[in-house]
C-alpha cells in the first residue's frame, strides 16, 4: 500500500524502529541509518541471541528495512544525508530534541531539500514544555504518565507493563500520524512536521482511568487484575491454574448464574447490576474465587465458550504460540536470514487480506545494503562509495 514511498529512518531502540516497521509492513522502503561499527544499540541488547549474532530485541522491530551505515559526525555524512533526504517521502528521527536543527536540518530547511516532506520526531517529552531536554526512558514516562500508579496488586508496588508500552504506543501513534499527513499531501501537496512524544503518548493510554479522575477528581487505585468500573472482570484460579473471566454486562452476568447453578446471584440486589456489583466487589469476588476453584481451566473455558461469555487461559510465552488461533492466524513466522539461515519473526499484525502486508526483508545485518542504497538510490559510483568507505563515512 505505501509502495513507491521512501522513509529516511534515523532511529533506534524500539519507539522509532516500531514505527519504521510498521511502515515497512505496508510496502514502504525503509532506509535505516546507523552508526558505523555499532548499529543500533539493540542489535546487542542480549542474550538471547539468534544464531549469527543479531539479538532477539533488535530482530523484534526491524523486519522490512534496508540498512545504511553513516558517519553523521562529519559533515560529508550530513551531506549523503541531505542526498538521501531529497529522495525521500518521509523522515522519522528519535534523537535528542534539537539535534537535526544544530546539523542544520531543522523544518524548513527540510522542506528546502525535500517540499513536501514528512518530518516526524519522537522524543521523551515533546520539542517543548519544561522537560524537553530530558532524556526519554519507557520505565520512567510508565511512572511519571501513572501507569504504574494503576498497576500492580491492591497492596503491593506500583508496577510497570512486563513490555515497553509507552515506546510501543509512541511508534503505532507515530506510525498513524505518518499515514495521515502521507494522505494529505496527496490532496495539498503539503509536508508536515509530526511531533510526537512517549510522555503524550503514555498519558493518551490512560484513557478511561484517566477520564474516571477527570470526572471524579479521585485519583484511581490499583486493582491488581481487576477492573476498575466493570465487576467481575479480573483473574480467577481455577483447580489447575488460572483463568481470565469477564461478565460485561447485567445479561452476561445473569447467564453464567444460571449456567452454575447461582441464580439467585443474578437476581441478589447486590450483584445483579454492574454499580452494585462494583460496590459489593469484596464480597462478590470472593464467592467467585471459591466457585472458580472447583473446575479445571479447560472445563470453565469449555463452559464459557458454550454459553457465550469471555474467557481465556493465563497463557505463558510458549502455550501462545501453541494456542490453535495464534497457529490459525500465522503470527509466527521463519524468514530466510544471511547469517542464521532463518530466523523467528512476529508476523505483521496489519492484515489487510486486499492488500497482503508481509515480510519482505528479514532485519538487516548492520550496513547490509549501504552499497546497494549508495548506488541505487543516490546514483554513487563504485569510486564514490569507496572513498566514502575509505574516509570513514560509511
């Protein structure tokens, strides 16, 4: 879908990488700078590590990218950048707020390279406000945007996503402005500067909690697994292991009552509304925990699934990948790799059956393709490309 369309890719770690993926699950060429030598700080984030060498952190966001090695530390690498900006469609960057402007790169000296440029920042804090010149940690904006107030048992420590939400919510959001200013400019012929920070990003997540305070003006607390407006709706353990139950509405809520032979729960004014439900959580959820706990997880699935109710195993990584629907839905692949024959790789999660996203190009050795980019993209020749090598540029 994004076939014919050139992004500059200028990030690293997960934020900016996630978003260049996911362009490059929609067809776009993504073009991958990175140091010479080093690469992407990822590439050795491990173990583990795939055979060949490239960490698992860096294959899980850099599938369908071409990579570049550039010196952007002289200013003959700020020149092949300037070349490779005037074959562009789109530019994203992650680096410190400021740092294209003190190359000389800010935006409108890009739309002078480039008119009609996208030019998308992402940043821990955004290009203004009193932090912009923070560094940007996932950990820390999951603490500072409440995540983590939110988030853990009743009574334990506030606790943060086992993933990287914040850097993951920052490249989908990124990701959806680069669409929508692409689409625009093909009505105006306008480019667009993009200014996205993991801080707004985070706080954008909080979604309904952060509406409860906002309408309340009670901070929420911590519900472990439980939900803060809807009851029940949490984890239960059943005989053998876990299950997460929910009954959404007053109708669902009914129906497993009389599946359990507990019809008096669902008429008892206590639990037969969600708010009533809610206020008497205490007690309601402890009469469920004990029912929960003398079947199976396969029976309350089984019974569940019957009668029409959300439920699902506590699965672990390795009981995913085994689970019939994950296997339906072909969201782990082996694609072919130059160094470990095959690697393991996500699938995209863009499915669009009329227009197939896919992986195209496993993630690139460090400066796999400069060569090919040099030459195909910018027109160097061969006694070019070696005098760039020569001086330490790529």
């Amino acid at each position: 879908m994004l076939d014919g369309i050139r992004v500059v890719d200028l990030t690293r770690i997960l934020a900016g990488p996630y978003c260049t993926m996911l362009l490059g699950d929609l067809g776009a060429d993504v073009i991958k700078i990175e140091i010479p030598e080093r690469g992407d700080d990822t590439r050795q984030w491990g173990p583990p590590f795939a055979e060949g060498g490239e960490s698992a952190y860096y294959l899980a966001a850099n599938r369908n990218k071409r990579s570049l090695t550039l010196n952007l530390k002289s200013d003959r690498g700020l020149q092949v950048l300037r070349d490779l900006i005037r074959q562009g469609d789109v530019v994203v960057e992650n680096f410190r707020a400021g740092t294209m402007e003190e190359w000389g790169l800010d935006y409108d000296t890009l739309q002078e390279l480039r008119p009609g440029l996208i030019y998308c920042t992402i940043t821990g804090y955004g290009y203004d406000g009193p932090y912009r010149d923070r560094p940007g940690y996932d950990f820390i904006v999951q603490a500072l945007g409440g995540f983590m107030s939110v988030t853990g048992p009743i009574d334990g420590e506030p606790t943060r996503a086992g993933v990287a939400i914040a850097d993951l919510a920052s490249g989908m959001f990124a990701c959806s402005a680069v669409l929508a200013a692409l689409f625009g400019r093909e009505r105006t012929g306008s480019g667009q500067r993009i200014d996205i920070s993991l801080l707004d990003s985070q706080v954008a997540l909080m979604s309904y909690v952060a509406s409860n305070y906002l309408v309340s003006g009670e901070p929420p607390k911590r519900y472990g697994n439980a939900h803060p407006n809807i009851v029940p709706y949490e984890a239960f353990k059943a005989r053998d292991g876990y299950i997460a139950f929910a009954a959404g509405n007053d109708r669902q809520w009914a129906t497993f009552c009389n599946a359990v032979g507990r019809a008096e729960w669902g008429v008892d004014a206590r639990f037969s509304t969600n708010p009533a439900r809610n206020r008497n959580r205490g007690v309601l959820i402890k009469l469920l925990n004990e029912l929960f706990q003398g079947r199976d997880v396969a029976e309350w699935i089984a019974l569940c699934e019957a009668i029409g109710l959300p439920a699902g195993p506590i699965n672990t990584m390795d009981a995913v990948f085994d689970d019939p629907q994950v296997r339906a839905r072909e969201l782990k692949l082996d694609f072919p790799h130059p160094t470990a024959g095959s690697v393991p790789l996500l699938a995209s999660p863009l499915n669009i059956p009329t227009s197939p996203t896919g992986v195209r190009l496993p993630p690139p050795l460090l400066g796999q393709h400069t060569d090919e980019i040099l030459a195909e993209v910018l027109g160097y020749d061969a006694e070019a490309v070696s005098a760039l090598r020569r001086e330490g540029i790529v």
